[in-house]
C-alpha cells in the first residue's frame, strides 16, 4: 500500500467501545505498546472491526508530536508511544525524527526545527511519539 501518510504500523485490534457516533479502537503493536484509534461508527462497521483483526494505521508525521521527558507529567492524548530517535533529517523548516518504537516499528514526526533544538533531540536519545486518537486513519486489507 502506498499513501501519503509517512506511518503505517500493523496491528491487531485488542478492543472495540462503541458510543453513539465513534467508536475507540483499542490496537495492540507487534512490539507490546498499544494505539488508540477514534473512528466513526460506520467506519467500524464497514472495516468490521472486532477484536483480533489485523489493521493497518495511518498516521500523518505531521500529526506527531516528540516529548523528550514526560516523567511526572500525564496529558490527555493516550497515544504516547516510546522509543529511541533512529535518525534526524534537518531541513530548513521542519525537522523528521525517526522514533524506533520495537519490533521493527518506526514512527515518523515533522517537528519544527526549533522545536528539535529546543528540546536538543539526538540519535540514541529517548523520546515519546504523542498524538490525538482522531489522528489515526484505519484500514484492512480487503478479504481480510
């Protein structure tokens, strides 16, 4: 599959809550973390998504935020994936940190330059990919 979006991590889906208009979706990683997805009740329906389907999840680098240090400090996103910064590509503007999440998982976030030296991000340091669950984009292979 290609897409525009910069991440695609596979998983299984550990947990459907349906409310009246979205339902949560709780993606268990091949590594042990856990991804959280807010899709609309209709997109569940038509993905069929239950526990133990595989999925796909689609999350834009610019939608990702890196926190350097969140020890002591709780925030409302529950996406708070760790890991260790892989490589840095510095551009004039932006910055793209690779964060190796386990298990052959990378996840990529678009960061301002500013930000990237605010927080002195280096390769080999520890870092926390964070984002919204409405940032996430599912999807399943057809058939599957």
């Amino acid at each position: 599959m290609k897409t525009s979006a910069r991440n695609h991590l596979s998983g299984i889906v550990k947990q459907v809550k349906t409310g009246v208009v979205n339902s949560e979706v709780v993606i268990g990683l091949p590594g042990g973390q856990e991804l959280i997805a807010t899709v609309t009740c209709d997109s569940t329906a038509a993905l069929e998504l239950a526990p133990g389907k595989e999925v796909i999840a689609l999350i834009k680098a610019s939608q990702v935020l890196i926190a350097a240090d969140l020890d002591g400090i709780r925030l409302s996103t529950r996406n708070q994936l760790a890991g260790t910064i892989r490589h840095i590509d510095t551009g004039a503007v932006h910055s793209v940190i690779e964060l190796d999440i386990g298990n052959d998982d990378i996840i990529s976030a678009s960061i301002t330059v500013k930000s990237s030296e605010a927080l002195q991000l280096a390769v080999g340091q520890n870092a926390t990919a964070v984002f919204k669950a409405g940032a996430v984009i599912l999807g399943v292979k057809t058939g599957a």
